[in-house]
C-alpha cells in the first residue's frame, strides 16, 4: 500500500505541474525569440555614452540613429543592408561635449526635425555647451551661441521632451533639470525664447524624466518624473499648465522616477502610463475619463530595480504592448501583457548584468513589422551600445503620419479596429535622456484578426479617420490635413 501511495503521489506531481505548464503555455503563447545582433553594429567602439534618438540626419528621407557622447564625440548609425553603418558628420560630433539628453523636434515648423542636444558645462570645461541644431543646405548647423541666453538654460538641463502644447501643430521643448527650474523653449520671431513661467511649467524640479502625456481630451500635459514627489501638469487646451501631480495621484513623493512611456493597457483611447523607478517598483497607472490616474501595477513588476529606461511595444505581435526595462545596474527585464495578465519573461540574453543602461530606442529599425532594441551604456564607464531583434510569429500593420508640412504628430493617439477589438498607440514626444521610438508604430494581429479602421487623435483634440485602404505586413501613411 506505501509503494501504492508513493506511485499515486508521484503521479499526482508529475500530473500538477505538467498540468501548469500546459496551461500557462495555452494562456501567455510565449511566442518570440530574442537574438543579440549587436555584431551589425559595424563599430566596437566603447565610449561614455548617453541619450539616443531616432532622426534623418542626412539627405534620404530614412532616419538614422543620434547616440550622444558623454565627454567623447557623437556617433550616428545608418541602416545600410540590415547592418548599422557609422557615417561621418562633423559638425555635429561635438567630442568636448558632456552630452546628455537628445530630443528631435521640429522647432521651426518646416517639416523637419530639429536636434537639441543637451550638454552639461562645469567650469573645468567650457567647450561643453547645449546646441539645437538645423539642417540646412546639407549641413547641421548649431542655431545657439555659448552666450545665448537658452545655452545656459540647457545646460542645466537633464531631459527633454516635444510638445505641441497649443494642438495647432507647432511644436516646443520642455525640459527637466536635475536642480533647477522647468524649462520650455519654443521659436518666437526667429529666435528661441523659454516661456515656462508663462504658460505655469516654471516650477524648480529634481527632475530626471520628462514625457508628454496625452489627457483624455487629446491636449498634451506633462508628466515629470522626480527624486521625489513627481509633477503633473494639465494642459488648459490654450497651451498654459497647472501642476495637479497630487490631485490626480501621480505625485509617488517617496520614489525617484526614471524612464517613463505611453501605453494604453485596457484600451479604451485614453493613453496611460507606465515609468521605472531607482531603487523602487515600477508603476502602472490607468487614466481615467476625468484626468485622473489609478495604479494598477501589477505584483510582478513591484521589486526593487535600478530603472534608467522603460520602453513598450507588441514585441510578440499579438495586440497587447508589452514593458522592456533597461537598467542602470544590469539584469534588465522584460515583461508580456496578455488578454489582462502580465507575465515575466525568462529571456537571459536580454538582462546585459554587468552593464550600466542609458537609453534605450525601440522600433522597428530593419523595416520586417517585428521591434528592434538598441541600448546604450555607459555612467562614466566606457561601454558599448548593444543591439537585439525580436522575432515573434504573427501578423503585422504598420502605421504612420505626418503634417502637411511634413511634421511628426508627436502626442498623437492612434486608433486601430479590426473585426475582433480596438488597439490603441501613441506616436511618443519622446524622453531625450532615456527613452525614444520610431514613429511608425506597430499592431500585432491575432489568428483571424484583420484591420479595419484607423482613426488618429489629434494634440488639438480633434478625431481624423484614416481614408485609405489598410494593408496588413505593410506601413500605412496618412497625411493629416
């Protein structure tokens, strides 16, 4: 009768958990590979590196990759043959420069993106200045002095965001300081004028992340993340703010918030948001109809990390974005959002232990509909940028826009509805020091799932329907009149 019970019991183990791991699998198809092709990065240099950003810094219409230099020159990456090829452009290696942050954004309204660089200046080091640069005649040109009044505004700079504060599709920058008061630069008459104590942003910060957030109205407020209590602050829909971070529970007054992006976790067309804490859990907060915001973080994601960079995107392609985290102090970590659970994803090759995360660029960088993830390193440590592919099984749409002048929508809030659901996006203002995308965002589509309409939401409010035909395995463009 013992032997009996002993064969009974054994069984019954062997049946419980092959029994839980049938389910698991039939509930999260953990279906994607990550690989390490950082050897397409056709350079091995190790430098002190920091902000990252998707921009076209050349003559074809295709973006290249902006990496900032931490006290060593600038390095820019072009997609040549599905390798990342190093070019040469001068004017805008800076190698005295101690880069920051970098944010595009087209400051001027002519359809192309500026470049402002972010770079600290201690006395020890006068060649350090922050620089927005313009493409113009085929060369970068730095539109600031080093007495300019705004160089020395951004040179207390940490990070920085571009916003269209006013929904008339121009944009400015709003960028956080370590120490220091709020900034936001915008054109005026040919000339960049910071107004933040203007228009209600002049508050002085700890500020390490910034990020436009769209509200539940399409105006673009901001969010900035803080070693200590964060700020929020609610657009009008005129373009002027009120700090409301307690009121509508985003303030976290105990955490030091780092790398934050734009999710919208139950898909109901209003952006929430998900950002990384040092020395604390990551956070998940829904927004409601009213503007306010509801934590939601999930029991796996409350460990303690060192967070620099927290990115989303539908990295297995089945309609539910899911949360990449670089951290300053290694084992990075990634986590899969599906059908309302979120799952911690065993992959190894992603956690780079013994590196110290910067910033992280995710977007589909080689054009196949599946996400690219470039990291840089560094913490005045010499270090390299890694690069990994994610090869999930699926189906994929594509989708992009523009203004007539050629400006990128950043806020916008893109609506795709196919025959099973509603999928939500949003093209990021980008967060210079730590996270940046590409503009084209992706929806994975299930088994039998096919697109039917896009709509997009504008930074004014206003509702667009997509007028086109939409093309699945393709990228589909819009032009916003």
């Amino acid at each position: 009768m013992t032997k009996n019970f002993i064969k009974i019991f054994i069984f019954s183990i062997i049946f419980i958990i092959g029994t839980y791991f049938y389910t698991r699998s039939s509930i999260y198809p953990n279906l994607f590979a990550v690989y390490d092709i950082t050897a397409k990065i056709k350079t091995d240099v190790k430098q002190d590196f920091s902000g990252a950003v998707l921009i076209n810094l050349d003559e074809d219409p295709d973006n290249e990759i902006f990496i900032a230099g931490h006290g060593s020159s600038n390095l820019f990456l072009k997609s040549v043959k599905d390798e990342l090829i190093p070019i040469n452009i001068p004017e805008l290696e800076d190698s005295k420069g101690l880069s920051f942050s970098v944010t595009a954004c087209d400051l001027d309204y002519d359809g192309r993106d500026e470049l402002l660089v972010i770079n600290h200046s201690p006395l020890e080091n006068s060649e350090s200045q922050s620089k927005v640069f313009k493409y113009s005649n085929g060369k970068w040109e730095n539109l600031l002095t080093a007495s300019d009044p705004i160089t020395s505004i951004l040179n207390k700079g940490y990070s920085s965001t571009c916003i269209d504060r006013k929904g008339d599709g121009r944009y400015g920058v709003a960028v956080a300081s370590e120490n220091g008061k709020i900034a936001y630069i915008e054109m005026q008459n040919s000339k960049f004028v910071d107004i933040a104590s203007e228009i209600g942003l002049g508050l002085t910060s700890k500020g390490r992340s910034i990020l436009g957030v769209p509200g539940p109205l399409g105006f673009t407020n901001i969010f900035v993340g803080n070693e200590g209590p964060n700020f929020y602050f609610k657009n009008n829909g005129a373009g002027f703010f009120t700090e409301v971070a307690e009121k509508v529970g985003l303030s976290d007054p105990f955490l030091n918030a780092r790398g934050i992006s734009l999710i919208d976790h139950n898909n109901d067309e209003i952006i929430d948001i998900v950002y990384g804490n040092d020395k604390g859990p990551t956070r998940l907060y829904e927004q409601t109809r009213d503007g306010k915001f509801i934590e939601v973080t999930p029991e796996i994601m409350k460990r303690t990390y060192a967070v620099n960079s927290a990115v989303v995107g539908d990295f297995n392609l089945d309609g539910f974005e899911d949360l990449y985290l670089n951290n300053i102090r290694g084992h990075n970590k990634i986590f899969s959002h599906f059908k309302d659970k979120w799952f911690e994803l065993d992959r190894e090759i992603f956690e780079e232990k013994e590196l110290f995360g910067i910033s992280t660029i995710a977007g589909d960088l080689n054009h196949d509909g599946s996400y690219d993830i470039l990291n840089t390193h560094g913490d005045k440590i010499l270090s390299p940028i890694t690069l990994y592919t994610i090869k999930p099984e699926g189906e994929w749409i594509k989708f992009s826009a523009n203004y007539q002048s050629g400006t990128i929508p950043r806020g916008m809030t893109i609506v795709l509805r196919t025959n099973k659901r509603v999928q939500v996006r949003a093209i990021s203002s980008g967060s210079g020091r730590f996270a940046n995308y590409d503009q084209e965002v992706i929806f994975g589509l299930l088994k039998d799932e096919s697109a039917q309409s896009v709509e997009v939401i504008l930074p004014s409010g206003k509702r667009v329907e997509y007028g086109g035909k939409l093309v699945q395995s393709k990228t589909n463009h819009m032009i916003i009149p």
